[in-house]
C-alpha cells in the first residue's frame, strides 16, 4: 500500500474517533489507576461493545500506545490504556539511577516480580470499572514490551517468578513478545490455550535478543486456537510502541490487530489482511 494511502487511512482514523478521556478505577490495595479511554467510534445498538485493555511498556503511560487504541475505537471497540505506575517514567528513572545505565535499569524494572503483581492489580481494575455500565461481549488484552510479557503471563504462560494472574480475557495480543528467559522456559507459552496474535519486527531488538528470540514464544504456543504471528519487515521495538513514528508499521499493525480479532468476535479464525513485508504465520 502507498505511503500516501497509509497516511490518510491513519489521517481518517484519528479524526473518525471520539475524543478520548482520562479516568481512573480503584485498586485493590487502594491505590487509584490513571487510564486513557477511548470510545467506540460506532457504539453497538445491542448492547456493550467489546472491551480492549491495552498494556504499555517499561516506563509507558496511559497516554501510550495512542494509535492502536484509536484503531481499536475506529473498528468499534472501547479501548482503554492503563497506567501503571509502579512500571512507569518514575519507576524507569529511579532504577537507571540505582543501576547507572538504561539497560541495566530497564532490565532490573522488567525481572521485578512486585512490578507485574501492580500490573494484574491494575488490569483488574481495569476490567471490573469497565464493567459497571454493561458487560462487554468479548474481552481482549493487549500489550508491548514489559506490556507483552505481562500479555503472556495473563495469558498463561508458565513462569518461575511465582506469578498467578486472573486471566479470564477472550483473546490476548503481544506486541514485542519475549522469548525464553530468566522467569520464561523455552516451553513457557506451551500452557497457553486461549488464542494469541504476536506481532514483531525485523529490527524488533530487545533486552534478551532480536526477532528470533521472540518468535521462539510462538513455535512454542499448542495449535488450534486460531494463534498467529506477523512479523513487519524494518520494524523496530519503539515503533510498534507507538514511537518513532511510522505510518506503514502502525497501519499494519492496526490491520492485523482488528482483523484477528474480529475474526474471533464472529467464531472465525480469518485470513490475515495482505500486506506488504509482511510475514504471517498461522497455527
């Protein structure tokens, strides 16, 4: 597809969606959950539309992941991006300062257990405040980076940190999925059952490796549960953040993500739109 078509397909979706607003749910624990919602654009006549949790990465907001969130809204969904302060800006910072390095401080906030227990707290919260005015029909978890691993662990994934969350989501979507480590075996998402998109780039470079590493989190999933993997030709780990913006990848990461899931919305496990450079692999 064109540059030029990209852009006013991304030009459309932003002014097609209803302005987004700033709210919060209350915590378990007590503490309140800044979170980003974004209305459907075309509210369903027969009820509550269906319920997209989004998950940023290590030092995220909710004012990330923007794009895939107004996406969601375009296609009808109630998105919502979750702030999770433990794991924020000021957690991020605090760490690089007590490791004197990004690196280092983004790994020891990324293999801190107490930091995804606040994440499940958080999620939730999340869930149960999107709850009050109806339920939604169909629930999905998405998420990018420390996001993508906090994806996984709802999902199912075996760990070995101790870690239980809920789950209970109809589908999950990992942007930037993390491959085996430290807490993952290379089995870990063999205990996944319920259906996974995983959507990585060629330049996808992370703390435990490249593209390959992650695609190591899908050749693990069991089949026949409508899983797939996309992985975008030149796309990098900020990109599919929502950084260093780029039209292609974030079109493209709409599509697959909209296209996947309405597909499971309708008991159907559809095609993947054609897209150029990119890869897809079903199982």
């Amino acid at each position: 597809m064109p540059r030029s078509l990209i852009g006013l397909l991304l030009a459309a979706i932003g002014a097609a969606a209803p302005a987004q607003q700033l709210s919060f749910a209350p915590r378990a624990d007590g503490a309140q959950v800044p979170m980003m919602v974004y209305p459907a654009a075309s509210p369903s006549s027969t009820g509550c539309p269906p319920l997209a949790l989004l998950s940023p990465g290590a030092g995220g907001s909710e004012q990330g992941l923007r794009y895939l969130a107004q996406g969601l809204g375009a296609d009808g969904w109630r998105a919502i991006v979750i702030g999770h302060r433990e794991s924020g800006m000021d957690a991020l910072k605090r760490d690089v300062r007590t490791t004197r390095g990004l690196r280092a401080g983004l790994a020891m906030l990324v293999d801190d257990p107490a930091a995804y227990r606040a994440r499940f707290m958080d999620i939730d919260a999340a869930r149960q405040w999107a709850s009050v005015p109806c339920k939604a029909p169909f629930t999905a978890l998405l998420g990018h980076s420390m996001g993508a691993h906090t994806v996984q662990f709802e999902a199912g994934a075996r760990n070995t940190a101790g870690l239980h969350p809920a789950g209970g989501f109809d589908a999950y979507v990992a942007l930037s999925p993390a491959g085996p480590e430290a807490w993952l075996p290379a089995d870990a998402d063999a205990a996944i059952t319920a259906p996974v998109l995983m959507i990585t780039g060629t330049r996808d470079a992370g703390l435990g490796g490249d593209e390959r590493w992650r695609e190591q989190a899908f050749a693990a999933l069991p089949p026949g549960h409508c899983d797939r993997l996309a992985v975008i030709d030149g796309a990098t780990h900020m990109q599919l953040g929502g950084g260093n913006f780029d039209a292609r990848t974030q079109q493209a990461v709409v599509a697959l993500v909209t296209t996947w899931l309405d597909g499971l919305r309708a008991g159907t496990c559809k095609p993947a739109p054609a897209l150029e450079r990119v890869r897809i692999q079903d199982k």
